[in-house]
C-alpha cells in the first residue's frame, strides 16, 4: 500500500542523504574516464565509459545490462520490468560521451580529475551529461525505498549513447535496428536543464535542425576586373544576393513554403513563456550583442524556441588578403543552417531551399548545394499526461510551481520520437552557469540531488497517471 505522499517525500529525502557520499564517489569514478568521443585517441575510455556504466547499472539491480555496438561508439542499454504486467514503459535516454578538455583550455584543475569546491562538482561532464544521467541509478534506488517495491512501478529502460557529442551520427540507425527492445510508452531525455536555481522548469520541445552548404562556381579562374567587370556574372555578388534574399523586411523568412505546417504558439504558451524572469539586456550580455532583431511580432523568448529560422553560417568568395586584388573571383560558397519547430518537415524544407536557389542564382552561375543530416523538431503538448507526471514529480521535489521552457537546439530526441512513436519529455537539472563544454564546467550538487528526488517520485506518478489517462 502506498504511503502518505508528505511521508513518501520525506523517506525519500532520508534514503538519499543516506547514500548521498557513496553516489558522488560513484560519479566522480566514472567522470575520471575522459570518454571523448570526438577524439579517436580515446575511442577505448569511451568503450571502458560504457561497460563502468553496465557494470554499475547492474549493482544497482538492473537484471538485463547491454552494450549495444554501433558502427562508432558503444550504447549501453538497460531494462527493469515492472512486477505489474499492464505498467507503461519509459525509456530514459542520455550519453556518456563528453566534449574535448583540456587543462590549457582554461580549467583551474585537470578537467578529469573532479574537484568539489562548496556545493559544486566540476569536472568535465559532471553536468552534460554523465551527472543527469547517473542520477537515475540513486532515483530509482529512493523509489523503491519509499514505496517498498522490489521493481519499480513501470518498466524502465535505459539508452545511453557514446557518440552525442560528435553529432550521434549513428544514432538513429541504432534505434531502428533496436526499436523492438526500445519500445515505450513514453521518452524521458536527461540531456537538458532549468530556468535558473530559483525557478526549476520542465521543457517540453525542441527545434529541428536542417543545414545546407552552396558553392556559386562563375569563370574558370580568377579575372581582371577591370577588363571584365560589368560584363560576366560574379559569384561573389550572386552569394551577397542570395544571402540578402533569405529574409523580408520583416525578418521572416522570405524561402517560399517555409512555414508550411508551422505549429503555431497558443496563446496559453505565450503567457507561460511570459511568465519566466528573462531579463532581456542580461540575454544580451551574454549573447556578446548590443540589440535583439528577429520574426516581427514575437518576443525573443518566443523567437528562439519557437520559431524557425534560416541563418548565414558563413559567406566567403575571393581574395581575403591585404590590400587590395582586383579580379572577379570564380568561385564564392554560403553556409545556412534552419532551425525548425513542430509542424516542419526537413525534407519539404530541404526542397524549399532548393527551389528557391535555383530562383535566385542568375544565369552563367553554376551552383552546387549540398545538405547533412536533418533533425528533426519535437514537442509535447502541455496538457499530456505524461509531462504532467514529470511536472509533479519536480513540484514534489522543489516545492514550488514547475515552469514551462523550450529548447531552442536540436538533438536526437525527435529521432526517438520519431521511430518509436513515443512522446519525449524532458527532466533536467542542469542551470545556464554549470558552462556545458566550456572549461570549468560542473554541476549544483544541491540540484543533482533534486533531480535524484524528481526521478524517484517520477515513476509511481507516470504508473498511476498513465493508467488513469488510458
């Protein structure tokens, strides 16, 4: 029989204190292993980050732990049934491989060797993303102590990737070859964060991403412009133009079909986004800028998690040196990358833009335009049950109103949704100051300890709301 919810927060709260020293020794082991992904001279720690994680999901009593090869780094992969048959499934998602560090880089201390300075752990990953991820591990322990079950109260799994910091360029291809074993009911993604300390949020989406490279090819060589100029197109001029196209005067982008499909803010989450502390002129600072500028009619909250846009990456074309060269160059090349919101699809945009490059160069250019991998945006409606779930499990372990956010990256969070045809919510703990692959980054041990509480309440709440939803 449940306990009282006051006295299930308090055995909660009394069983991590308990192990509070013995987690954070656990953490500190594991950030000790520098699981570069980006570096192949340490492929092998991301592979040793991988079977520490197996190894320490098993002691905490995970009965099925796995390491899922891919064609680059390894996935960990682990599953804990529920004693009740007809329990929902969540699967948690995260990564255990980290940005590249490095002493000179800026750190105080090696960016291997974690320091715990006041109430902070700094060290590389700490915050992004092995801390989020290890707190399930004392989350579902606490659970299972205040509720006195011997499995939790829905079928857990866990993925944990090795390649997210270098793109995940394997990633989705892992989940459709796996998507049997990684069936659920719903996504929690632990690769996120909060507000700030004082207002703990939950974010409910994030953008996609669509990025295209064109390369304008004009004469065969550089030119005198002086015998040529005026009379042969100039690709550097067509890349000036097709730049100055992208937008209207509005802001908007001027791509024809772009905003096919858009789903568009209610007018309950402008409020929300509203309600947040954004102290516009300390955005600012941070952004290095002196003005906001974007989409008419939208705050810039709103502009940057959701709205689309279209931005100029780069733009380059003939010569770059002092002085002065007067030719005609015969080649310019532009970067633009789009982020996109719920509603788009990358494949109508991918051949928006090349519709309306084809517009826009003029004749006697010749163009090549070359796209990457998209990703694709993700959101979950407000009033979902199983958002709310993760908003009343923080509520329990903050004890105060939970906040809305959005994302305004891109991540393999919409490849889950996607294949699994599953709803991806988000539960992190992580503030803008904890500097996510910067030198020096940590975490708030105060907040991973939230987020342990936020994750031990989590499961009983979605098993019990779930199963009224449906």
């Amino acid at each position: 029989m449940s306990k009282p919810v006051d006295d299930a927060v308090s055995t909660v709260r009394t069983y991590i204190e308990a192990h509070r020293a013995a987690f954070l020794d656990d953490l500190t082991e594991w950030l000790r292993i520098p699981s570069v992904s980006a570096q192949p001279d340490h492929a092998a720690d991301v592979a040793r980050s991988a079977d520490w994680l197996a190894a320490k999901l098993r002691d905490t009593g995970f009965p099925t732990c796995e390491i899922w090869p891919t064609a680059g780094a390894t996935a960990v992969f682990a599953e804990w049934p529920s004693e009740d048959p007809d329990a929902p499934t969540v699967l948690v998602y995260g990564h255990h491989d980290v940005q590249p560090a490095a002493r000179e880089d800026g750190w105080d201390t090696d960016p291997f060797e974690p320091v715990i300075r006041g109430n902070r752990l700094h060290a590389r990953g700490a915050a992004d993303d092995k801390g989020q991820v290890f707190f399930h591990t004392l989350g579902v322990r606490a659970h299972l102590a205040a509720t006195g079950r011997t499995a939790p109260a829905v079928h857990l799994k866990l993925l944990v990737e090795g390649e997210e910091e270098s793109g995940s360029p394997h990633f989705r291809r892992l989940v459709e070859e796996r998507a049997e074993r990684l069936a659920a009911d719903a996504v929690i993604v632990s690769d996120t964060g909060m507000w700030s300390e004082d207002t703990p949020t939950v974010c409910t989406g994030m953008r996609g991403l669509a990025e295209c490279e064109i390369e304008l090819h004009g004469p065969g060589q550089d030119i005198h412009s002086g015998s040529f100029g005026g009379a042969v197109p100039n690709p550097a001029t067509a890349a000036a133009r097709l730049v100055a196209a992208l937008h209207d005067e509005h802001a908007r982008v001027a791509v024809p079909g772009f905003y096919e499909g858009v789903t568009e803010l209610t007018d309950r989450e402008r409020e929300l986004f509203a309600e947040l502390p954004f102290d516009e002129e300390r955005w600012l600072r941070t952004a290095r800028s002196t003005a906001t500028h974007g989409e008419a009619g939208h705050t810039t909250l709103e502009r940057v998690w959701a709205r689309p846009t279209a931005e100029v990456n780069g733009i380059g074309g003939g010569y770059q040196g002092p002085g002065s060269k007067t030719i005609i160059p015969s080649s310019a090349l532009v970067k633009l990358s789009f982020r996109l919101v719920a509603g788009q699809d990358p494949d109508h945009i991918e051949k928006a833009v090349r519709a309306w490059a084809a517009d826009q160069v003029p004749a006697g250019i010749r163009y090549e335009i070359t796209f990457g991998p998209a990703t694709r945006p993700c959101l979950t409606p407000l009033d979902h049950p199983a958002l709310q779930s993760v908003v009343r499990a923080m509520g329990r372990a903050f004890e105060q109103p939970i906040r809305y956010t959005r994302e305004g990256g891109s991540g393999p969070a919409a490849d889950l949704q996607e294949v699994l045809d599953a709803p991806v919510l988000f539960l992190g703990i992580s503030v803008p100051s904890d500097g996510w692959h910067a030198p020096n980054e940590k975490v708030e041990l105060d907040l991973l300890m939230k987020g342990v509480e936020t994750a031990a309440h989590l499961w009983g709440d979605l098993a019990e709301n779930w199963r009224e939803a449906h």
